[in-house]
C-alpha cells in the first residue's frame, strides 16, 4: 500500500480494520455453515480456490479503493477453510491422538509462514529500496500456490466418517490466534455462538474477555503504523520488511512450545504480566529511541529487532489468555468462551487498526506508540485484578497445555 500504491498510513489503518471487518463474521459463518451441512472437504477448497481468484487480481490494481476490495474478498472466501482444517483432522483421527496431532498442525504451519517469509525474502532480495516491480509478482505466486492448494485437497483430503459438534470438544482448544491482519489465522476450533442449555459466563470471566479484547486493541495501535514508520522514518524497503515479519513469526514459532511449560512453572499470571510488561517497555522505547539514535541503520536494526522479539511475547500473552479463559469457565461452556475469545480479539483488532493510523498522521508515530503502551498497560491493570482459580483440567502430564 504505502511503496507500491504511495498511500499513507491513515489508510494503511483504514485498509486493515476493513480487511478484519470482513474476516471476523466470514470466519463465523463459514464454521457455522460447515457444521449445519456436515461437510468439511469442500470448505477446504473454496477456501483455497477463492483465495486464487480473488489475489489473482492483484497485479492489475491499480487504485486503493480496487485494492481494498480484493483484500476485503480474499479475507471472505479464505475464511472457508480456516475453521474446516481442525475438524477434518480430528474427524479423521482417533482420539487419544487428538493432542499431538493438533500439536504438529500447529508446528507445521507456523513452519509455512515461515517458509513462505524466507521465500519473499529471496524475492526481493535484488531490489533496491523502494524498488516495487516484485510486489505484483508476488501476489501472483501466492495466487498460484493457492491454486495448487486448492488441487491438491481435492486428491488429498478424506472426507471425514464421522461427524463432531464442536461444543462438544472441551478439552482440546487452539490457541494459534491471528495478531496482525497480514496473516490468517493457523486454525480456529471454537467459533462464536450463542448459549445454550442455562450455562452463562461469570462476571469475572466477561472483565476478562474485555481486558483481552483491550489488550488487543492497544496492541494493533502500535502494530499498525509502525511497517509505516519503518517506511517513511528510516527508509526501509521490500525486504527490510519481510525481514521483519520473518523475525516475528521466527520468534513466535520458538516461544510458543516453551510457554506452556513456563506457565506451568512460574504461574499464569507472572507469566502474562511479564510478557504484557515487555510489550509496554518496547512499545514505549520505540517511541523514544529515534531522539537519541540519528543513524538510521543502526535505529532500523534496533526495530526490527523489537519486532521479533514483540512475536515471541505473543506466543506467551495467547497461551496464558486462553489457559485462564478454560480456567475460569464451565467446561460445558468452555468452547463457547475460546469462539467468543476468537471473536473480541477481531473486534480489538478492528477498532485499533482503524484508530492507529489516524493517531500516527495526525499526532505522530511517537504518539501513537505511546498511546498503545497506555493502553496496554490500562488492560495489563484490569487482568491483574482478576483472580483466576488454580485449578485446571486440561493440563497434560507434562505440564504443558494441551
């Protein structure tokens, strides 16, 4: 958006709140779609195949509004398959393997985003800065990917025998929630629906849904802007920024193994507010170092760093939200919770992304890394004084969520 159709950072906010927009209720109602007709594989493929038609298209935008809208689409149809993925594998799998089957998906992916970093990466490496003829090209390649996907599935995937409601599954959650909009979500088991049966959500339990739902809107103030600032401050180009995302999901993809077993040790909440507290710390320095780091390169390698680094607390903030959401609720409602979990964290995203990148072109960046660490830290307040029980039923034998 911004080195390839020169927008600013105000629609680069715009652009994202929209895309997620579209992405939030698409991602409900392809779960609830699936479950009604009981048929996972074709989901699978139109979430693929649309995928192609729509990024398709993007080589020949040549506007922000035409922009947009592809994104808007490709966020729709690619929905189909992502809360398909877990119950295809689970209906195909016994049981008892349900944990290390779900464990190895999530590996995997995380891999492909990475894989996929490192092949754009490569891309652009010959460009010069703001170089912008492989961005085009790109999109093409990711197109044609899909299309192979979408192939593939038809030759790949079994239909499942069985069939299983998701309320159902209790024990097992995913925890691989999407963070920025520029990726879709791992997998998504629970999806929001409404309560059934007289179980209702404690009021603790609905603070707590709200302070994540604020943690991740400060988060997306900051998030938002700053590929922007990178950009427009310090000159960074096509793979100055690949280089960041692939730092980021490097980082993501080691923490999130070791999380569960130093949630295990060290308690959910020191664990949560650590990692919330280097969030504000990094936010804020970001705000502040370019005063006192004129070198622009040097101050670029200090970002991206920040960048990888804000990754791997992710991996730590989700696991600990999700461990204390199943703690605090019934387990009758307990996939119910997780979905409205998924759910609010799209809500957070969306208001924050479209307030960030007014904040930053109006006020500043400084300013907006600023109000994003006030933010946090107001979310960060209100979780810490929720108590959250010790007990937990859906803790392994080795310590680590399952």
């Amino acid at each position: 958006m911004v080195i390839y159709l020169h927008s600013n950072v105000s629609l680069v906010g715009i652009t994202s709140a929209l895309a997620s927009a579209a992405s939030v209720p698409a991602l409900i109602y392809w779960g609830n779609l699936s479950d009604r007709f009981g048929r996972r594989k074709i989901f699978v493929f139109a979430g693929f195949f649309g995928s192609f038609l729509t990024l398709i298209f993007i080589p020949f935008v040549t506007g922000i509004g035409e922009y947009i809208l592809v994104l808007m689409a490709f966020q729709i149809v690619a929905m189909a398959s992502v809360p398909v993925s877990t119950m295809i594998i689970l209906e195909n799998t016994e049981e008892s393997r349900w944990p290390s089957i779900m464990s190895s998906f999530s590996m995997i992916t995380s891999i492909g985003t990475v894989l996929g970093l490192i092949f754009g990466s490569i891309l652009v490496l010959g460009d010069t800065a703001f170089t912008t003829s492989s961005l085009p090209d790109i999109y093409a390649i990711s197109a044609v990917v899909y299309l192979i996907a979408a192939i593939s599935s038809l030759y790949l995937l079994p239909e499942p025998r069985r069939k299983l409601r998701r309320s159902r599954i209790t024990d097992l959650y995913t925890v691989r929630v999407i963070e920025r909009i520029r990726y879709l979500p791992s997998f998504v088991l629970h999806i929001f629906t409404e309560g059934r049966n007289g179980h209702k959500l404690s009021a603790d339990l609905k603070k707590y849904l709200f302070s994540t739902t604020l943690l991740m809107f400060g988060f997306q103030i900051f998030f938002v802007p700053f590929p922007v600032f990178l950009i427009d401050r310090l000159g960074a180009g096509n793979l100055q920024i690949f280089v960041m995302y692939l730092l980021n999901s490097v980082f993501s993809t080691i923490a999130f193994r070791p999380a569960g077993n130093l949630i295990n040790r060290f308690g959910i909440t020191r664990t949560i507010s650590t990692s919330i507290l280097s969030r504000i710390v990094i936010f804020t320095a970001a705000a502040f170092i370019p005063f006192f780091i004129t070198g622009s390169f040097v101050l670029l390698i200090i970002m991206l760093s920040f960048y990888g680094i804000l990754g791997g607390l992710w991996s730590f903030i989700s696991i600990s939200e999700v461990t204390s959401i199943s703690k605090m609720c019934e387990k009758a409602v307990r996939g119910r919770t997780i979905g409205a979990y998924n759910s609010l964290n799209g809500v957070g995203q969306i208001l924050g992304a479209g307030l960030s990148g007014f904040v930053a072109l109006y006020l500043g960046y400084e300013t907006d890394f600023i109000i994003a660490a006030i933010v946090v830290a107001i979310g960060l307040s209100l979780i810490l004084k929720i108590k959250i029980p010790l007990s937990y039923e859906s803790i392994g034998k080795e310590g680590a969520p399952r």
